[in-house]
C-alpha cells in the first residue's frame, strides 16, 4: 500500500508515545480492516491503563491483519527518509515482517510476538457504567491549553503536581496545573451534558487528566470539536482522528485557584504595585538569550528591574548579562529575581503580556493583556529570595 511519508509518522508518533507497556515498550499494534465503505489502517498503543488510536485511509486491497511492530525504529527510518526528499512510501505486511519500500531502498522489519497486549476499548455508552457526561470544545485551543498547562508541571518530581485539574460547567471548562513554584490557569467554551437527563450539567465536575499525554496525543485542528466522555474511572478523548483512553486520577489536587488574586484591569481595582505589558516575543527572546548564557551555570539566577524602563539581567558574576526591553510600565519600580528554568511557562503563544507585581518576595501574575477581565489565560510565578 502507498501512503505518504509525513503522514505515517504523525499517526505513529502519536500512538507510540504512549505504548510502554510491560516488555513490549514501544510495540504499537497495527490493524488492517477492509470494508465496502474504505479500508483503514487502525494504529494503536497503550501502556496497560492509558491508549491512543489512531487511523489512515488506504485505497489498495492488501487483505486484513493484525501486525505488531517495533515503532521506535519504524518512525527514525521514516524520518531519515527526508534528507532524500521522500514524499511517498511503499508498505507490504507479511506473516513475519514488514517492508518498507522507497525508490532503491528496501528495508524489512520485523512483525513482532506479542502476549496479552491490551485491547482497544470501545466506547459504547449503553455499557460504560457510572455518571457520565459529554464535554465538547475546539479541538486547536484545548491542545493549546494542555502544552500550557504540561509545560508548567513538565520538571515536577510530585506525582499529584503531574496532573491537571479541570472543572467543568455547563458552558466552560477550568484547567489548573501547578508545580509547587509556578501555576498556570486556563479558561475556555465548552458545552457539557449529563447522558442520563440529556440535560446540561447542573453541578460542575471535577477531574484529573494528564496534560503530558493530551498535549502529544490531541489533533490540534482550529474548528473541529473534541468530545470527552467523564466516567467515574475512565476519560476518553475523541476527535476527528483519533481516541485516547484516559485513567481517571483519584488524588486531591491542591486548591491554586484560591492563590488568584481578585483583579479588574479595567476599573483599575487590582492589588499590584507595578504592572508591566511588553510583548510576548521580545520578552522571551530576550529570556532565550539569557537561558543560554546560563546553560553551563548550577545557578540559574536572572533579575528583572522595573523602573523607567525594563531591564532582564544575569547575576551570574561570569557569566553577565543584560537585556533592556520595550513595553509600558505602571506603578513602582521593583527588583525581582527568578530561576530561568522556571520562565519557559511565558512562551505560550500569548501576543502581549500583562505581569502584575505586588513586591520583590510575592509571586506575579501573568495575563493575555488582550483581554481585560475575561483571562482565559492566567499563569503565577514564584520568585527566587
């Protein structure tokens, strides 16, 4: 069957991030399946309690199957195929291998034995028992907010801070991660319903999910809707593309949302000293500058002082350097220092910044300052004393 380079590694890179299970670390399982209506190839991994499928249309009749094959090393000849500029490729499935065919190039891997594999669970609401309920959202901001919300808790060593809070209305959905120095909080629409009354939600719901697996599974495609379905144990994830199966975290997740200072820029009501708006590009240019020059240091110190103007420096006494940045400052000046480690949560996308900072020993805060009270956006940082 022909199927195109970049297109094979995409689905197969989504899936094998999340085949760890047991000895078969990186083993995906590939289905074959022919029908009047088209002919799929069906890609699946899983780590014995979270999966991810996956599939692609073919138009050859090539018969069905299932196949097990070792993804690491399918997915880096694929893309080592680029530097001779491949676009198309050739698979034919055998009993014992695969072979991947491209102009001269031939190369077989093997199909490998695998015992108790876990299954592809399929969702049917009549038997998935618990409450339930359906959470529809754009599928391109929700991945937008899970890589926020991953990048937060990305160096975490907690298990409970690896995970994110969401709570979910009849109209919205909050999210919440923090790491214990940092927090980020997210805003965005969604529509819940309750399958049992078919009515929207009365009463929030509350659950925890993996960022890190939603970030690298997700579609993000700007217009189309991912639904989730919230069952007492189980989350599944679906959108156009693709379904991921989800174990729901049992833990109590620290109460952050109580952290968020009670702001209205556009009243001017807000507990800051000093705000600063600068653009989201310069100020983590800047910053990247900066983590360079510290990449080699055990202290990864950086000061920002706020005066007439905006000034990031190293405090390194090697290793110096110092930024002087754009933007608009209000209110007092301040000297506050930072891990840079810990800056990386602000390249997030967002076009302008707007940092609120009370003093140089209490954290800021960080909105989209294109908005003005309504932050779908909202990240606390942690000073370094």
């Amino acid at each position: 069957m022909k199927i195109k380079r970049e297109t094979l590694i995409e689905k197969m890179t989504k899936v094998a991030s999340v085949a760890n299970y047991k000895d078969a670390k990186g083993i995906i399982r590939i289905d074959l399946t022919e029908s009047e209506t088209g002919n799929a190839m069906v890609l699946f991994g899983s780590d014995g309690i979270n999966s991810a499928m996956t599939h692609l249309a073919y138009n050859e009749n090539v018969g069905g199957g299932t196949f097990y094959l070792d993804s690491k090393k399918v997915i880096n000849y694929l893309r080592n195929l680029g530097a001779f500029e491949i676009d198309e490729i050739d698979m034919d499935f055998g009993e014992k291998e695969i072979t991947i065919t491209t102009g001269k190039a031939k190369f077989n891997f093997p199909v490998e034995v695998v015992k108790d594999y876990p299954q592809m669970v399929e969702v049917n609401l009549e038997t998935i028992e618990g409450n339930k309920y359906t959470i529809n959202c754009d599928s391109q901001i929700f991945h937008r907010k899970m890589v926020n919300m991953a990048k937060t808790v990305g160096g975490s060593e907690r298990a409970i801070l690896m995970y994110c809070n969401v709570i979910a209305s009849s109209d919205s959905m909050n999210f919440v991660t923090s790491d214990g120095f940092r927090a980020s909080l997210a805003t965005m629409k969604a529509e819940a319903i309750n399958l049992q009354t078919r009515l929207a939600i009365e009463s929030p719901v509350e659950f925890n999910i993996n960022p890190n697996i939603l970030s690298r599974l997700l579609t993000p495609v700007s217009g189309i809707d991912v639904t989730m379905l919230v069952t007492n144990d189980l989350i599944y994830v679906v959108d156009s593309e693709s379904a991921i199966t989800l174990k729901t975290i049992k833990e109590s997740f620290p109460n952050v949302r109580r952290m968020m200072p009670e702001v209205d820029f556009e009243s001017g009501k807000v507990p800051f000293k000093a705000i600063y708006e600068v653009e989201g590009k310069e100020l983590n240019n800047a910053l990247a500058l900066l983590r360079a020059v510290l990449s080699n240091e055990k202290n990864k110190r950086i000061c920002f002082e706020l005066g007439e103007s905006c000034k990031v420096e190293s405090t390194q006494s090697k290793d110096q350097g110092k930024i002087q940045l754009g933007g608009v400052i209000t209110g007092e000046a301040i000297k506050i220092n930072f891990d840079i480690l810990k800056l990386d949560v602000l390249n997030n996308g967002i076009e302008k910044l707007r940092i609120g900072l009370i003093d140089k020993e209490s954290p800021i805060y960080v909105y989209d300052a294109s908005e003005v009270n309504n932050f779908s956006n909202a990240f606390m940082l942690m000073p370094m004393l």
